[in-house]
C-alpha cells in the first residue's frame, strides 16, 4: 500500500472506532451503521484529495503476487 493508502484507511478505522464510542454502538448492526459512516469519511476525504491533486490515492501496490506452490499457511 502506499503511503496516502495507509492514511486513508487508518482515517477510516479511527473515524469508526470514534464514531461507535460517541454513539454507544453494541452489536453487529450498530457497528456496521458506525464503520458506514466512519467509511464515507475517509472516502470524502480521499475523493477531495483526488480532485485537489489530479492523481489517485488508490494504487495497485496493496495485491500481493500470486501465492505459487504454497498451499495455505504452516
């Protein structure tokens, strides 16, 4: 991932985790409700930063290389 990508997603993660504080959150359908709106703040901000800049935030450098030979994890 590169660096903005980072950014975002801690932004997006921190953003929730506050959100579903504030709002008290408890249980699944609270917290999907919180991570929704805690989501769409990381994305306006990416979206902004994209118009501002010319240039995308998202890259292809958070896939990592097909697993060849490896069958699950030891």
């Amino acid at each position: 991932m590169s660096e903005a990508e980072l950014i975002f997603t801690a932004l997006a993660e921190l953003s929730t985790r506050q959100i579903a504080e504030t709002d008290e959150a408890k249980g699944l359908q609270e917290n999907v409700k919180a991570s929704k709106k805690g989501g769409k703040i990381a994305k306006d901000a990416r979206l902004q930063l994209e118009q501002q800049t010319g240039k995308k935030v998202v890259t292809g450098e958070n896939f990592l290389p097909p697993n060849k030979g490896k069958k699950g994890l030891k």
